[in-house]
C-alpha cells in the first residue's frame, strides 16, 4: 500500500470524527479481539470496534469520561478497559451480549489494565496506590469482582506491563525504570530502561530475567504455546517488536524494521498469529509468521461524546485581577479572556476581549476608562488597549518578540512595557513611538511578575528588576526621559519579586530572597532617610489656627473615590536622587514572613504582603510611617489558606482588594472584615477553536522557552507540522491532551509531560488500614488474612497482628465477590468497626481503627522501610555504621535528614547516605553541606563532655565518613547531590548510574487549563557538560536484582557498608 493511499485512507471519517479539511484523526491502544478478526481502540476518549483488516469502525462504548486500553476475554464475549467514569482511573468490564458495565477496582488512584489470565478469571493490571512513592506493582482481580492481590510487589521498585503464560502458572512483566509512566516519550534516556522478566507465584516469587537490560523493553506478550515471549524494545535505535525465548539464554531477534516513529500498546490474539498494535496515531497488525507489519485503515462511523460549543458561567477560577485607579472598576481573567465588572457590586461581567488567544497582564489608564493588556492573537504577545467609554480596540504594538508587562504611567500618557525580556521600552500613547530605555535581563514571557517594572510617583524614572553578575537579581532605575540605569540595590540573591514606591518617591521595596530562604522585604532609601520626631507633632498644634467661638469646626470629609471624570491628581515631585553610596542605605524590614508580593499604600503609610507562613497564603499589614503608634509587628489581616495575588489597594488606603483561589476579595482595614465580590462571566467555548489556540501556545512556548536551543535534535518546525493536522482531528479535550505529550515527547526530554487541569470531579479517598493480605489465602478462599502490619498505620495501632483474617467493615462481610476498597471509600479519619479473628473458632473481635488516606499509607510505609534499612546497616557492620535514606530534595526530607542523623548516627564511625529512588527538588546544596564540613574546632565546658564546635555553635555538620548510594531511579537534584559528592570529594558512590534525568522546570497553565512541564534550565556538571540524559555515574557498580526485597537482602547496601569499612580502615592505617 502507498503511503498516498494510507494518508486518503486515514482521513476518510465521518464528519463527526474530524474536523476541518487536512485534519487527521487519532487511534490508540487497540486490542485485538482473541480471533484476530477485530479490534478495539480507543478515539477521542471512547472505545470504537473495526474488522481487523480494515473499514468502518462503530462506536461501542460513549461517555463523557476518558476510556482506555480495551482488551478483550480470551473467550471474546467480554471486554476490558479502564475509565474515569467514577472519578478515578479504574478497571471496568463490559459483557458484549448485554451491555452489562461491571467495576472491578474502587482505589482513587490509577489503574493501568495489562492484560487478561488465560481462562477469563483474572484482570491484571498495575498500580502505585500500595507503594512507596511513584513505584508501581502488579496486581490481579477476579472477573466478577473481590479484593485485588499482589502479584509482584517488589517494595520500593517499579513492576508493570504484565501477562500471564498460556499455562497460567508464570507472568512476564516489566520492571525498572519510568517506561510506565513516559511512554510518550520518544527516543533513548537511561531513566526509561527497564527489564523483562518472568515472574513465578510463591511465598516468595522467583523472578527469572528475560532481558539484559540497557534498552527500553515492555508490553511482554506470550507465544501460544508459552515458549518465546514477543515485546517491544528500542534497543539499537527506534522502538520495534521483537521476539526471544522465554527460557534463560535464547537470542532476542528483532522482526519490524521501523526507522522512525512509536510502537506502543501491543496486544495479541489467542493462537499468537497477530499482534496490534499503536504506530504514530494509527493502528498496525503484525503478521508474526511473515513478520509483516501493515496499517489497519480505518474510517469512524458514529457520534462520540465529543464536546460542542459550551456556554459555561464563571463564578471562580479568575486567573488575574487589575483594579481601576478610582476603584469602581476590577478587569479580570477567565480562560483566557479579559472581563470587567463593578469593584462594588460584581455580578455579571461586561466581556472585553473575543479572541481565540490568551490575554492578561491588564493595566488601567490613571482615567479608569482604558484598559491596556497583552495578547497573543497575533502569534506573539502585542499589547492592545480597549475603551470602555467608545467599546473600541486599538492594538498598540506588533513586532514578533512579545511585549510584556505593560504599566501606564501616573499621568496617562505612556506605558512602559518589556520587550523579549531584554528591553526595556516605553510607549507615546499620542504619537505611538517607541523609546528603549533600558537593557537587561528582565521578565521573559511566561516567566513575568506583575510588578517587575514600576513608575515613580511623578513619572521621571522606572524602576525595574534585571538578572545579572551570577544569576542575582537586582533593582535599577532609569529616566523615564532617556538616560543611564542605575543599580539601587545590591543584595547577592537570585530572586526578586516586586518593586513599589514610596508615595514620596524617597525609597523603594522589593521582596528579595534566595530559592530556599523566606523572603525578605527590603527598602533602599534613594535619598539619606532624615530623621522625623514625635516632638515635632506637639509643637505642631501650636501653630495651627484655632477655632473661633461660634464658627463651626472644619469638617474633614470622608474619604471617596474620585469622580467619574476626574483628571490624575497632581503629584509631588520625586526629590533629587542621591546614587553615591545608595548601597549603604539598603535596610531588610523585619516583617518575619516570607514575603512572595508586596504592595504600598496610597498615603505611605502601609505595606501590605502576601506571605508564607506555616504552609499557608495570607495578607499581612506592616506600618511604614515611622509616627505611627502601631506595634511594629506584622499583623495578619486574612486566615485562609488558599494562595492569594493581584493585591492592591484603593485609592483612599481603606480598602485591599485581591484574588483568592479564583475569586474575589475586598479587605477593609478599618472593620477588618473581608467582603466577598462575588461575579458572574459568561462566554461560549468552542472545542474545535480553542485547541487550536492551546497547540499553538504550547508549540510556542517550548519553541521560545526550552533549555536547548537546538531541541535535542528534533526540528521544531517540522514538529509542528506534523502533528497540527493530529490536533485539527482531535475529539475531546484528553485526546488533545494525548496528543501535546507526544508532541513535548518528540524533545527526548525529562521534566516534560502535559497534564490535565485540576478541579475536576474526584473519587472518595480510600480508607486505607496498613495492611498488606496473604495472596495465597485471597485466591484460595477470598479470606483477607493480615501477613504485613505496617508500624504506626491505624491496624498497628488498634492491635491487628499479622495472622489474623478480616472478616468484616462497619459490619460489611468481606470475603469472595468483596472488594475492601469499595467498603473503605470515604471513611479517611472516620470511626471504623473491624471484624477481626485469629486460627481458633472462637477468637473474633471487634476492634476502632481511624483509616488514613493513600498519601499518609504511603509515608508510613516508607518510614518502615527506612527503619528496616537502618537496622540492616547496623547489623552489617556490627554497629559501626549509620545510615539515612533521602525520599527526595525538598525541605521537609532537608528536615528529616536533621531528624535522622540523630545521636545514634553521630556516634558511628560513618553513615550510609541513601538517594535511591530520590525525586529530586531543590535543596542538594543544603544537604551536601551537612556532610562537607569538616571540624576544626572543638568544645568542651568544665567538668562536660567535648564536642564538635560547629554543633556546639549551631550548625549542622556529620564531620564522619560517608559513602553515597544511587539507582537508576536518584533523579533530579539526586543528581546534582550525586555530582557534589563526587566533586568535592566526600566518599565512594556505590550502587547503580543516576537517571540522567536532570533540567530545571516549571508548570505552565495553557488556555484551558491544561498544564505543560518547560525544561528551562540547563545544567552542567563541574567538567562543563550537560548533565541532561548523561546519567552520574557511580565507583563501585552493583545492580539490585529486581524481587530481592522478598529475600531480606539488599545487595548495594551490602556493598556500600563493605567500602564504607575498607575507607574508615584505611583512615585510621
């Protein structure tokens, strides 16, 4: 068949299917009937059958929810698949004769279904739901429904893509590595490398490796008679099917040829003749006699539940917020589009822009009757103005770079804007031209703040925030008329976030910090501070006339907002800069809260702060006029949680006026009650268009933003050609979704991925009891008997023991046809009755347990690991060596390390640094530090004991040997702790090559919620070069055998505690 005839025949679908001369639609994970004669597959998010050799597809299965990976029985007459239709990601199976729909899985986590048992019984599949952390284990559930079993759950290790022998006695399935969770991924990266392996039920299993490793290999599928296993490998370049004998020893041979592209989501018929499988959005069929791989055309015939233009009513979920200079007027943000409502009233909302792209970063003209803001319409962001009192759109400029940020200046008559994030440029607003300013490094689209670039209160100088010597962030000013930038302040950190003036125009803040610090707030007085006395204010009354008898006192009028068509007031000159040692004059205000924005009041007399605090967003006041009788402490004006932004205030400084989880707020200082602005905007959305707008935001910000000017490789242009007709086909917005993570896949990139908008409909958390049940017993009986109680979980507590059966929840049987899950959802934290019992006839009992969440579960049960890994290392060593383990790189496992290196751990002659499995985050430098001081003082009081003086004196320090123990899965900042170890010397790295997984990123909201990953970082190792898919490597290699956890061994711990010994043997020689 020609490549001609495939593409007429890939768009030959109905007109429901696709939308859009050149578009092209989109089949995944199909699953061929156990006859070979049809297959299921999955388009727009429902499941469509189709003769196996091509031509119309029906429609089969049609929700509104997102369907995947449909498999058939072996006996045909059922099928397979998981759906979001109960909020969670669950196996469902469907009886083809009735229509019957069954759930099978009732976890809130995801299900990923594998496969079927050979005699219908069993579903298997794999979850993270019952691990530490992301890792994966494998699963089986009954058909008709009970409790699911592990299959291969190996602790703290990632198992998954699983299939049962023809003889149902052994599984095939995959291990190591992410392949589970990036198989959109394209091309080769140590991260994704995994195993086959054939795993052999018991007490415990044995598992027999297929494959050697160093390559991407899953999706395991038995021949018919159970002696050669087919899968899907890249090894020696592009992904491709090949085939191996099952029995240890044979020779893989690769049977598809493919030169470029995915091969994904095999599955095979039952006398293993044909295999289906994914292949750059269509569905293939492999001969496996001749080794003949083909397209299956196909044409959809049906209407799926894909969306239609949709009016929707915005109460919530505002994305941005400007406040008008009078006050009576708050622009704001929903899906991209720019409202404007009554700041006094709300209610419904007047809509100001109409277009397909994204708008925001809005300005009010001092008159309150213009609007300035960016728009991406054009491709790149243009700034644009819009007249409330005319209704007119005037677009203000329209080079390719974006313009960001705009801001007015006091008296109307400009705007300051950045372009490219290396100009700073102001606008004529009567002749239109444009001025540069200033150069520097300033806000790049998507990574803008809203106050980056502020006027002085006379409009003579910008301030304005740039990047330089180092990466640190600093406050500059410039002429607004033309002239040399100045640099204001000084301070050594890298980030800053918002600049405000003085009503005065005397001083500046700026929150400024470093990533793992709160934020500070500083003042840099642009003018020597002159002292101002309370004395003063007595002496004042004396000079001020007094009222004559009979006349009426002066009546100081309330404070309002300016009339409707009042003109900017007159403001003060700024007095005369003084930039001679203006260094000196910078102070840190000592607001003790992580300052993340901050805001001056319109008398001077106030900041107003949104700050960190305990893990909670709040506004905070601080006193800035130094008369003021008010404590100097910063009081807290809100006591909610959510995060807050756009905070300003009104013009009489009575008011703050903010966002708060995507609504809107107004704080009055003087009642210290918050009133809710509560608004209503309405707009149709329409599918087709917007996806349109979401790919080409996403193309473009990975065009302009990703690390690698050169995309590893990949032609970005090229890129974007091929998969806009894939997007024009696109029928629901999870398989746009689908689709813009094979387009960021094309990158090769880690810290990549496209996910869903949160806020949707959820499943009811599952109770969860910290019990692990004996397989054996569930298959046998269906009887859940307690073989693992996991320490300090709410069985461990309430007395469980290991032994003992379940009989019952909250008086429900459990048993065959049971499933725990289903009676333990939505019980997190509340009181529940167990029925438990021992061996003896008469030993039932009733016992209260308190049932956590999965997170909590999962916490638990890696603190158990931890200890036990703790223990192991003791005895090993005969107690000479400690040990930690870091779960990853943020500030509570930074915390947790000071917890565990404890006196136990500083009395060792070393300690074992564990980062297996570490995610990554950010605090690598912190902990390093830890371990890279060493002690050159000591203390000891009289008659005390002598100690380290860095202790002594208040700093963290272990000052003792160490070695340092990595795997495949120490990713991230893992990496770059692995790096510092190795390059400031600290000890031996023992165990497996770290990821290679290693960029700095960022979450990227695009138009409709959906959230982008942007590696934008790039990081080099101490030699110079990308640490990006160059995995660190290690001193002394040792591969842990996937299963050894059944065994009780750990053989890289068994390695390290070995060198770690040879190294203190040799110190003291």
């Amino acid at each position: 068949m020609s490549m001609k005839t495939l593409l007429a025949l890939l768009i030959a679908s109905s007109p429901a299917a696709v939308q859009g001369p050149g578009a092209l639609p989109s089949f995944a994970t199909p699953g061929i009937s156990p006859d070979g004669a049809e297959i299921a597959f999955v388009s727009g998010g429902d499941i469509w059958t189709v003769p196996a050799s091509g031509g119309e597809a029906r429609l089969l299965v049609s929700h509104p929810a997102i369907e995947a990976r449909p498999l058939y029985a072996p006996d045909g007459k059922t099928l397979a698949f998981t759906s979001t239709r109960a909020g969670s990601v669950d196996v469902w199976t469907l009886n083809l004769a009735t229509g019957a729909l069954r759930r099978l899985t009732f976890e809130d986590g995801a299900e990923q279904l594998d496969s079927w048992s050979p005699d219908g019984q069993w579903l298997y599949y794999s979850s993270s739901s019952r691990d530490i952390a992301g890792m994966n284990d494998v699963y089986k559930v009954r058909a008709s429904g009970g409790t699911p079993m592990a299959v291969s759950a190996d602790r703290y290790a990632s198992e998954y893509w699983a299939m049962p022998s023809p003889d149902g006695r052994n599984v095939a399935i995959t291990a190591r590595g992410s392949s589970s969770g990036q198989w959109w991924r394209k091309g080769s990266s140590h991260i994704d490398q995994s195993q086959i392996l054939i795993v052999r039920p018991g007490a415990p299993p044995s598992y027999q490796p297929v494959t050697d490793g160093g390559a991407r290999e899953g999706w395991p599928m038995w021949t018919a008679d159970g002696q050669a296993l087919w899968y899907i490998s890249d090894r020696g370049g592009p992904q491709n099917l090949w085939t191996r004998p099952a029995a240890a020893g044979g020779t893989a041979r690769q049977v598809t040829t493919f030169r470029d592209g995915r091969v994904l989501w095999p599955s095979i018929t039952r006398d293993g003749k044909r295999i289906a499988f994914e292949r750059d959005f269509g569905v293939w069929t492999l001969e496996t006699a001749s080794g003949r791989a083909a397209p299956v055309p196909i044409t959809l015939r049906g209407a799926g539940s894909e969306p239609v233009v949709e009016r929707i009513t915005a109460t919530s979920q505002l994305q941005e917020m400007a406040l008008s200079p009078d006050a009576r007027k708050i622009a704001f943000v929903v899906r991209g589009e720019i409202f404007a409502v009554s700041a006094r009233d709300g209610g419904n909302a007047a809509r100001v822009t109409r277009s397909p792209a994204m708008e925001g970063q809005m300005s009010w003209a001092p008159d309150s009757r213009r609007l300035a803001y960016a728009s991406g319409r054009s491709g790149a962001l243009n700034l644009f103005l819009y007249d409330f009192t005319t209704g007119a759109e005037t677009r203000l400029t329209d080079q390719p770079q974006n313009d960001v940020t705009p801001h007015f200046s006091p008296d109307g008559k400009q705007i300051a804007f950045v372009r490219d994030g290396r100009e700073l440029r102001v606008l004529d607003m009567a002749s239109r031209q444009e001025r540069l300013l200033a150069t520097g490094v300033m806000d790049r689209e998507p990574f803008t703040s809203p106050r980056s670039v502020a006027w002085s209160p006379d409009g003579k100088w910008l301030a304005y925030l740039s990047t330089g010597v180092r990466g640190f962030t600093s406050v500059f000013l410039v002429p607004a008329a033309g002239g040399d930038s100045k640099q204001v302040t000084f301070l050594a950190n890298s980030n800053a976030g918002a600049v405000s003036w003085a009503p005065s125009g005397a001083y500046l803040l700026v929150n400024t910090n470093q990533r793992t610090e709160s934020a500070a707030l500083a003042r840099v007085d642009l003018v020597p501070r002159t002292p101002r006395f309370r004395e003063d204010l007595f002496r004042d009354l004396f000079t001020q006339e007094a009222p004559r008898p009979g006349r009426p006192a002066p009546q100081t009028p309330p404070a309002a907002a300016p009339p409707r068509d009042s003109a900017p007031a007159p403001v003060s000159a700024t007095p005369a800069f003084e930039f001679n040692d203006v260094r000196r004059r910078l102070t840190l205000i000592p607001v003790g809260v992580d300052v993340n924005d901050q805001v001056v009041s319109p008398d001077g007399k106030w900041v107003v702060m949104v700050g960190g605090a305990e893990g909670r967003s709040n506004l905070y006041i601080w006193p800035l006029d130094e008369l003021s009788t008010e404590e100097l402490v910063a009081r807290q004006l809100t006591s909610t949680s959510a995060f807050k932004t756009s905070v300003t205030f009104s013009p009489d400084s009575k008011e703050v006026y903010y966002m708060e989880g995507g609504r809107l707020q107004a704080y009055h200082l003087d009642t210290r009650q918050t009133r809710p602005i509560a608004v209503t905007a309405e707009m149709e959305v329409d599918f087709d268009r917007e996806k349109m707008e979401v790919f080409r935001q996403a193309w473009t910000l990975q065009r302009d933003n990703f690390y690698d000017p050169e995309y590893h490789g990949a032609d970005w242009e090229a890129v974007r050609r091929t998969y806009e007709p894939r997007v024009m086909g696109a029928r629901s917005p999870d398989e746009l979704r689908r689709i813009l993570g094979f387009m960021v896949g094309e990158l090769n990139a880690s810290h990549s991925g496209i996910n869903p908008p949160g806020g949707g409909p959820a499943a009811a958390p599952t109770g969860r009891l910290g019990l692990r049940f004996d397989p054996a017993a569930l298959e046998a009986s269906g009887q859940l008997t307690v073989f693992e109680v996991i320490p300090l979980g709410p069985a461990a507590i309430a007395g469980i023991r290991a032994g003992e059966r379940l009989l019952a929840v909250d008086g429900e049987r459990t048993g065959p046809g049971a499933n725990l899950d289903q009676l333990l959802n939505g019980k997190v934290g509340r009181r529940v009755t167990l029925r438990v019992a021992g061996a003896a006839p008469d030993s039932g009992r009733d016992v209260i347990v308190r049932p956590v969440n999965t997170g909590t579960e999962k916490g638990l049960l890696y603190r158990s690991w931890v200890e036990d890994r703790r223990a192991y290392v003791a005895r090993a060593s005969n107690g000479r060596l400690g040990y930690v383990h870091i779960l990853d790189m943020g500030q509570g496992s930074l915390d947790q390390l000071v917890v565990d290196l404890d006196t136990e751990n500083q009395s060792r002659d070393g300690v074992v640094i564990d980062i297996r499995n570490n995610n990554g985050g950010f605090v690598n430098a912190y902990a390093l530090d830890i371990f890279t001081r060493r002690p050159y003082l000591s203390m000891q009081p009289r008659g005390g004991v002598v100690a380290p003086a860095r202790s002594q004196l208040g700093q963290r320090a272990f000052e003792r040997p160490t070695v340092l123990v990595t795997n495949q899965h120490s990713l991230s900042d893992a990496e770059d702790f692995t790096e510092g170890y190795r390059t400031l010397g600290l000890g031996t790295v023992v165990g497996e090559p770290t990821a290679g997984w290693i960029i700095f990123t960022s979450n990227l909201g695009l138009l409709d919620g959906t959230v982008m990953r942007m590696p934008f970082i790039r990081i080099r190792g101490s030699d110079g070069k990308d640490m990006e898919l160059h995995p660190r490597p290690v001193d002394v290699t040792v591969v842990r055998p996937v299963g050894e956890f059944y065994s009780g061994r750990d053989s890289q711990l068994d390695q390290a505690v070995k060198t770690l010994l040879e190294q203190i043997g040799r110190r003291q020689e």
